[in-house]
C-alpha cells in the first residue's frame, strides 16, 4: 500500500502539539498524583478545556525546525540557529533552561560551538521530529542534521543521542502503515543502528537503555515500565531521589525519550489511548506527550487522529500549512 506521506507529516506534528497540550498541565507531577484527579481522562478533558488551552516551548520548537527546514531546503544549519533565535518572540512557553540560555546566546552572536550548554535534557529530541520527517529517504543525511541541530544548543552527547533516536524513529515510523503492527525487533534494530559503533560511552549506555525498553514490552505493565525508566541513565547528584521507585519521567533526554518509546510501543492500538497515556505519565508531561506523540502521529497519520483532539490545538491552521509547506519541499527533493 502505497504511503500517504502528507498524511503522515500532518500527523507527527499534530501528534507533537497534542502531546504537549495534553501533558503540559500536568507537568512536574507524579505519575499517580495525576491520575488520581480522573477515572476517565477523556471525560476529564471534555470537562476541563480550560486547562488544555496551549501547548508549550516542545511545540514551538518544534514549528521552528520545521520552518527552517521549508526555507532552506533543509541543507543549512544557519537557517535553524536563525528559526531558534525567532522564538525567544513568540515568546517562549515553559522553556528548560538549557535551550533558553544557549538560544539567547546565539541571540547576541556569540557562535553555537560556544553558545551550547553542557545540558543533557531533552530540549532537543523535543524539537526534532521534522528533521525525521524530512530525511526520512537519506539516513545518513538524517544523522547529521539531527546531531548538528542539538549541537547548536546542547553540548551534551546524550542531548545528540536523544534526538538522533527520536528522528530515526520518526522516519521508521512514516514508512509504516499503521494497519500493520511494528515488529518491536525491526523496530529497535532500525533506531539503534545510528548509535552503533560510537566510541562515546553515553551513547554505548542509551543502547543498553532501549534493548532494555525492548524487553521490557511485554513484561512489563506501563507503570512498572515508567518506574523502570524513569530516571533511566541519570547520574549523581541528578537524581531526584524522592521520585525514586515512582512514575516521575525526568527530564534527561536518555530517561525521557526510553519512556516516550517503552510508551508508545506499549499502546500501539489508536493514537488516542497512545496520547493518553503519554500525556498523563508522570514527571516532564509535557515533553513525553510531544515526543511520544510524534512516534504516533507518525505511525497513526493525521487521518487516525480524532477531531475532537485536534480542535483543542492552540494555532491549528498554521500548523497543517507548516506541515503542508515542509511536505511540498520533501516532494520536491524526495519523491521526484
Ligand atoms: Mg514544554
């Protein structure tokens, strides 16, 4: 069956803004305090919109990758170090201080190789998703935008391993019919193979990390498997030992984008379950509803997104005019 590509790219960024808007009120929470407020998270969100009225800096970013990928054909890391300092306008909603800092110093010219912090959080698998949609048919061209455009910010190698994974996954996921199931073995193989053969230890740590999420699908219930990897990597001091043993995802990419996979993996029958329980996982709400929701949309498409969700987006329509715009530059390179 041939692939509705548009479709698709519809969905991925749908399924970011959806995420982020669904997991942003909830942010900084525990998994179980969370679900303690409802039996029925849809019912509670028909009765509280107010609550889900924006989403936050992961969708956000996420548009400004994807707008400098339409400007520049995707071939220039100027144009994304540019789109980047136009978000300190719109202004920023919720931003980690690590993109904020380096972003405001690329703000004043100072060049990205100094303006990047030390930061290992997932300011960057966060935002990446476009870059997956867009190289999604050259793999290796796909690894190098998506470690170049953390660099630019996050210095960090697990901040590049992060959304390396995220893009490659993003990109897997597109080629795929969602009438079909993912062979978690395929799958896995496919997200691990950019990381392989690097001689940085902390990316030799985040394969360790996902062929434990893979074995862990089936094993493991969703709150046995959000406790597994909830600080999954984090080093001393940097736990938060309180949240230790609890459904809290922390904010280190390695933990947060194990998570959003171990997730999405588990609840692959409809977006709408996958989301739920994305948005409502405990800890960085926000950023594993954005990046868990790119995996769905990704693999469910815009047409497998109920309406009713995306109406609750804040800036629908220029939303789909981004995705259509970043579709037509992919058409034009990719599908001749
Ligand atoms: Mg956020």
């Amino acid at each position: 069956m041939a692939i509705n590509y548009l479709d698709k790219f519809k969905g991925t960024l749908l399924g970011v803004a959806i995420g982020d808007t669904l997991g942003a009120p909830f942010e900084g929470e525990l998994r179980s305090i969370i679900h303690s407020n409802f039996t029925n998270f849809e019912e509670f969100i028909k009765s509280n919109k107010k609550l889900f009225n924006t989403y936050t800096d992961d969708t956000q970013l996420t548009l400004h990758t994807a707008e400098a990928l339409i400007k520049g054909a995707g071939y220039d890391i100027d144009y994304l170090i540019n789109a980047y300092i136009k978000w300190l306008d719109d202004p920023p909603i919720g931003p980690g201080y690590g993109c904020l800092s380096s972003i405001r110093k690329l703000n004043y010219g100072v060049p990205w190789q100094e303006a990047a912090s030390d930061s290992g959080g997932n300011g960057t698998a966060m935002r990446v998703a476009p870059i997956g949609l867009f190289f999604s048919k050259d793999l290796e061209k796909l690894k190098s935008m998506a470690i170049e455009s953390s660099q630019i910010t996050h210095s960090h190698p697990a901040a590049s391993a992060g959304a390396l994974v995220v893009a490659r996954s993003v990109a897997y996921l597109i080629e795929r019919p969602s009438s079909e199931r993912i062979d978690a073995d395929d799958f896995f193989n496919a997200i691990i193979s950019p990381i392989l053969n690097s001689e940085d230890e902390i990316w030799e740590e985040f394969i360790g990390i996902l062929r434990k999420v893979q074995s862990s699908i089936n094993a493991s219930t969703l709150e046995s498997g959000l406790i597994k990897f909830s600080q999954a990597g984090v080093k001393a001091p940097y736990f938060i030992e309180s949240y230790l043993g609890k459904a809290f995802v922390h904010p280190y990419t390695l933990s947060t984008v194990a998570c959003a996979i171990f997730v999405f993996m588990k609840k692959q029958r409809s977006f709408k379950e996958c989301i739920y329980a994305l948005s409502t996982a405990g800890g960085d709400s926000d950023t594993i509803g954005a990046i868990g929701g790119a995996l769905a949309g990704a693999y469910f498409g815009r047409n497998e997104i109920p309406n009713e969700l995306i109406d609750l987006i804040k800036n629908k329509r220029k939303i789909l005019k981004i995705c259509e715009d970043l579709y037509t530059r992919f058409k034009e390179i990719y599908l001749k």
